[in-house]
C-alpha cells in the first residue's frame, strides 16, 4: 500500500505567517553607472570664495616675426589676445524619505540614498563634458566604419600639424564600443609590434581607464554620446588640462531639511559648475561606428 505523505504537506506557501519572505543582506548594491572619467582630465578653475559666476580665460594670439634690414626701424606690432569665458550654473537632486522608512529600513540603506543621489550628480558632469566632443571642428575616423587604431595616428597628427601636440599630454576618451574595437584589432594583428604589448596595456577597463597607446592615455565611458544621427560614437582626443575647461564655484554638496508636515526629510543635492571647450585646436573628435 502506497503511503499517504505527500499529500496536502505543510510547506513555506500555506505556513506563510512564520517565515520572512526573504532576508535582507546588510548592504545595498550600487546601480550600474558609467565610471565618471572627464573631470580629472580638464583644465579646472575654482571660484568657489570668488564675487563672480564665471571665469574668463585670455589666450595670446599668434604673430609672425619678419626679416628686416639693416639699420632700418622696425614698424610697431599690436599685440591683441581673445578669451573664452566659462560660467557656472546649478544642477541638482532632490528626495524626501519619510520617517516611518526611515525609522523601518536597514542602516545599509541611509548611506546607499546618499550615493544615489551623489552618484547622479557625478554622472551629469561626465555627460555634460562628454557632450563637448562634438565641438572640436577637426574630426577623424569614418562614419559606420569601426574605429582602428589609424584613426588615433590621424588625430595625433592633426593636433601635431596644429602645434598642439606639444602642450600637454594627450588623452583619448571612447565609448566602450569604440575600445571594443581597438581590443579586437590588435588580437588580430600578428606585426610583432603588437606581440610586446603589455597584457594590461590594452586590456580590461579598470575605473574608466582602458590603457596607453602611442603616448595616449584611454579612458572609456558610456557616457560618451552618439554623433551622425545615431550612426556612431563620439569620442575624442584632446590635449588634457588644456583643450577642455571646468569652472566650479561649488562641488556636490547634501543639504538635509526636516519637513515636518510629511514626518520626513528632505535631501537636497547639487553642484554648481560649467564646462566648455578652450582651445578648438587641442582636440579632435573621434567619430566611428556605434
């Protein structure tokens, strides 16, 4: 005779009143975000105990020496300069947490609000300076085409022919796309300059940064925009600390405020800052297949 023990057992769904529906782990993991790269990579000027919401920055204009004759005068030369001018602006984030989630969540979730809320604000930096690639009028690489590493050469030769090669170092700043694309041409390239690369140089992305080639330190980012109407990406090569400015008259800051007709608090997180481009001539966008 066949035993009965399986029938109507008592299980986890019907015994539900005695066991947690799950338990909770005592951290929160972070949202996956791109990695905030560009601001270390800019030329930065802090106003913050200045009267002023922007900062003018003057460039010297370039002239020409001539031959001249012996014991002739020579004629006066005005020298004239031009300026770019950065100006700060607030962005900002805001959420209310009442009290009963404050006083009923885990204390793991009071500090994962907090880097919410930061986290937001470093990424609308990164998107915004991201978004000045487009802006350099010299441009290499070729629409629907995958990026290579020729692509880079034309860039380092376009800023050299420009006489800005030499300002400072050179910084190269893709979307993981266009790195992609670079890992898969060198596995495929069997030049024996190839074989001496360091295994780390053009590897996995650690904390943005992708590697060095040619003198160029890579960094990648999601944040990196399209161009071409949705076609490609583009990234850019620029001279770092000198194509592209950042003024800040104030980094994220949190502001608490008790809001006691909800029994809640309010957090209030911004940042007041402007990017811009300085010099057109010390950068050039890389635009290649998205």
């Amino acid at each position: 005779m066949a035993s009965d023990f399986a029938t109507n057992p008592t299980t986890t769904s019907n015994y539900d009143d005695v066991s947690y529906s799950a338990i909770l782990t005592d951290e929160v993991l972070d949202a996956l975000m791109a990695i905030v790269v560009t601001p270390q990579l800019l030329a930065s000027y802090d106003i913050s105990g200045d009267a002023s919401k922007a900062v003018k920055i003057p460039k010297a204009d370039k002239f020409t020496a001539a031959a001249v004759a012996e014991g002739t005068e020579l004629t006066n030369t005005a020298l004239t300069t031009t300026s770019v001018t950065l100006t700060a602006s607030e962005i900002g984030i805001m959420a209310t947490v009442t009290d009963v989630l404050e006083a009923s969540d885990i204390a793991a979730a009071h500090g994962a609000r907090l880097r919410q809320l930061g986290r937001a604000i470093g990424d609308k930096i990164d998107v915004d300076i991201c978004a000045l690639f487009a802006g350099f009028a010299n441009t290499a690489g070729t629409t629907t085409v995958n990026l290579a590493l020729t692509n880079l050469l034309d860039a380092i030769y376009t800023l050299e022919n420009a006489d800005a090669g030499g300002l400072g170092g050179l910084v190269f700043v893709g979307h993981p796309r266009q790195t992609a694309d670079l890992r898969t041409e060198l596995e495929a390239d069997t030049g024996s300059i190839f074989n001496t690369v360091s295994p780390n140089s053009m590897g996995k992305a650690q904390n943005g940064y992708f590697g060095s080639w040619f003198g160029i330190d890579m960094f990648q980012s999601t944040n990196v925009p399209t161009s071409n109407a949705g076609a490609d990406r583009g990234g850019a090569v620029f001279v770092r600390d000198y194509a592209l400015g950042m003024v800040k008259k104030w980094g994220a800051r949190v502001e608490l405020l008790r809001w006691a007709p909800i029994r809640g608090w309010v957090i209030v997180t911004t940042a007041n800052y402007g990017v811009g481009e300085v010099e057109d001539l010390a950068g050039v966008e890389v635009s290649t297949d998205a």
